[in-house]
C-alpha cells in the first residue's frame, strides 16, 4: 500500500454517521463502539464518537482530493442534501478558487466540513 493519511471526523452517532455516508455510496470498513471506517472507491474517512459536539460550532474539517468531485457531488444531490448556505447538512457548488483549483463543499450533520478538490 502506498503512503497516505485519512481524515479522522468526528460522529455523533455512529449509526447515523454511516447511513448518512452510506447514501454517498460510503460503505463500512470497520466499526467498534470507539472507531468506525467508512470507504467509498480509494477515499477512507475514519470516525471517532463525539457524543456531546455541537454541529453549529465545529470546526473539523478535511479535503477530500478526488478525480471525479462530479460523481460524489451528484450522489450527495441524489441523496437530498441541499444546496445551502446554512443548515446541515448541506452542499455547496463546485467553483474554481482564487488558488485555480475547483472545489466543492459538503456540510455533513455534525458540521464537519468536507472540502471535495478536483485533482489535477
């Protein structure tokens, strides 16, 4: 396996944590009461339980570096999470930066903020 890092998330509740990934075609690696893995294709978020986190004020956040933002953005449209300034969860559309780089943004239900930038 090459090198990599994975973003460790916060979760409220496990089991609404993985229904919620799992509509963006997420599927479980690993669960325990302490730590949960979920993978879609190459992309692995891991979770840890946050019972008492309060989605207006979190600040957890990661990127997400992906060939096809499209694909994941589309599958969180599907799935019914709106495009949104505020709420959560909720999207926001994929726009080329200042940096030149395209990203996305996906507010999931606990207020982690998922970057989703486009490869190059």
């Amino acid at each position: 396996m090459a090198d990599h890092a994975t973003p460790n998330l916060p979760a409220r509740d496990f089991e609404a944590t993985a229904q919620f990934y799992g509509r963006l075609g997420f599927e479980q690696g690993w669960r325990d009461e302490g730590w949960m893995i979920l993978e879609r294709g190459a992309v692995m978020l891991e979770f840890f339980p946050y019972p008492d986190l309060d989605p207006l004020t979190s600040s957890f956040s990661c990127c997400l570096r992906l060939d096809d933002i499209d694909g994941l953005y589309d599958a969180a449209r599907a799935a019914g999470i709106p495009e949104a300034c505020m709420g959560h969860p909720r999207l926001h559309p994929a726009r080329i930066e200042d940096s030149g780089m395209r990203i996305a943004y996906l507010v999931d239900p606990d207020g982690t903020l998922l970057r989703l930038v486009e490869n190059k």
